[in-house]
C-alpha cells in the first residue's frame, strides 16, 4: 500500500477496534484508556499521546444535558475534542453533516437540535462505527438522521446538500486536508457554515515538532496549524474564517473550535 492509504487503514482500524470494544461493554474513559495503551502503552487518551490530557478529549466535553439525551453506548464511543453542536449553534429545520461521524454521538444531538423538520447525516468510513451509530440512533429514538459510508476526501453527498457541516476531531486525521476543505464547501449550501472541533497546533512547531507530541492515528502528528487551517479555508472560497484555541492538548498544540462561511449566492 502507499503510506496514505496505509495511513488510512491505520485510522480505520483504530476506529473499529474502539466500536468493537463498546459493543463489547467498555466505558468511554476504560475505551480511551485501553486504545492509548496499544499506541504507546502510557495510558491516556486515544486522540492523544500523553497521560496528562485528562478531560480534554471524549465525552467529559459534553454536559450533563447532552448525556441525558443519549444513549450509553454513543457516549462511550465519545472520542473527540470538542462539543461541535454547541460549536454550531444549530436552528430548527436545518440540515447538517457530520464528518466522521463515529458512534453517531454528534449526529444524534444534531438530530434533536435541528427537530422534525431538520435532518443530520453522518459520514464514516468504518463498518463497526456505522452500525453502532444506527443502533444508538434507534435506540435515541431519533428518526431524521442517515448515516452513509464514505470518506471525509469525497463525501458522498450531492453538492449543496446541507446548511452546516460539523466535524469532532477528525479533520487531523485525514491524508488529504486540503479535500476535505474542498468537499466541505461543495456540500454546504450558499450561506452555509462550519463548526468543527480539532486539534490544531501553534504556528511555531513545525510538523516533525508536531510528530514528536504523539502520533498521526492518536490524532496529534496529523495536525494543522493555526496559519495552515485558516489558509487552507480560504484557498477553497469560505470566508470569516476563525480558529479558536479552548484547550492545550499537548504543549503546543490545542483543541479548537474552527469556524467559517461559504458566501452567499
């Protein structure tokens, strides 16, 4: 294989490992904790390389209301960096896609915050990972949703599909960033808006500094920079582009709340 697509079923097996392991009954911070173990054997979380991240990834980023609304099994599968739904400011009747879209924890929340008269897609690559996602979409009670395989590089999705694209931490591990940009902005309608959570880094390190932190599939060596992010944002058309720092992941390198417009028509 070439190193992107080795890269590729590197990510795609962690992922199904982690839904294999839910299915199986394990907790989000037992799951978290067991996938950083096969990484690096230091315990921690698994979109991160050190022990001392703690809370700053999986399902302690979401409130208590947002447990509530979920089932045990899509908060389990919880491994991101963020909270896109807050992230998004969802409206009632909008359409929304979730770009790697798990164990459906995100879709699912955006089902609800969008209503009856709004729907959610979830885009995922991995087996295990969508037919969680199905059954804990089931299981919520949440109709208005579809997930799809796909990758995040060619979604598949017709162009202006969706009002709002939201992604939790995935976008770092993509082979193709500038792609995924792209596709993003075929997807989203005229007017249409990004709310993502990722990890990004300082514009300081370079990408062996970044490959130093932790690894690509552990979701750090991966990573853009701020400057990167916000250029490659506007190489493909969005504008009012923002990437905001929440919290250090690793020195130098953060979650973040990114954000950004597709003109209008």
């Amino acid at each position: 294989m070439s190193e992107p697509n080795e890269v590729r079923e590197q990510v795609r097996a962690r992922y199904a490992q982690a839904a294999t392991a839910v299915v199986g009954g394990a907790k989000n911070a037992e799951l978290n904790d067991s996938l950083q173990m096969v990484e690096t054997g230091d315990g921690g979380s698994c979109c991160a390389s050190s022990p001392e991240v703690g809370d700053s990834f999986g399902a302690a980023l979401y409130g208590s209301a947002d447990h509530e609304e979920l089932p045990a099994e899509a908060i389990a599968a919880s491994l991101g960096c963020g909270n896109p739904t807050s992230v998004a400011a969802l409206q009632a009747g909008e359409r929304v896609l979730d770009l790697g879209s798990g164990g459906g924890i995100d879709v699912i929340l955006s089902a609800r915050r969008v209503g009856e008269s709004g729907f959610a897609y979830g885009v995922d690559m991995t087996d295990e990972m969508l037919d969680l996602a199905r059954a804990n979409a089931q299981q919520a009670g949440v109709t208005n949703v579809e997930f799809v395989k796909g990758t995040i590089e060619e979604v598949p999705l017709a162009d202006q599909t969706v009002d709002v694209v939201i992604s939790n931490c995935v976008i770092n591990l993509s082979v193709d960033k500038a792609k995924v940009l792209a596709e993003m902005f075929r997807v989203l309608v005229p007017g249409g808006r990004l709310g993502i959570s990722d990890v990004v880094a300082e514009d300081q390190l370079t990408p062996a500094d970044r490959a130093e932190r932790g690894s690509y599939v552990g979701c750090i060596a991966g990573a853009l920079s701020r400057s990167e992010y916000l250029a490659g944002l506007s190489a493909v058309g969005f504008i009012d582009a923002e990437v905001e720092f929440t919290h250090e992941a690793v020195p130098g390198m953060h979650g973040a709340i990114i954000r950004a417009v597709k003109p209008p028509a």
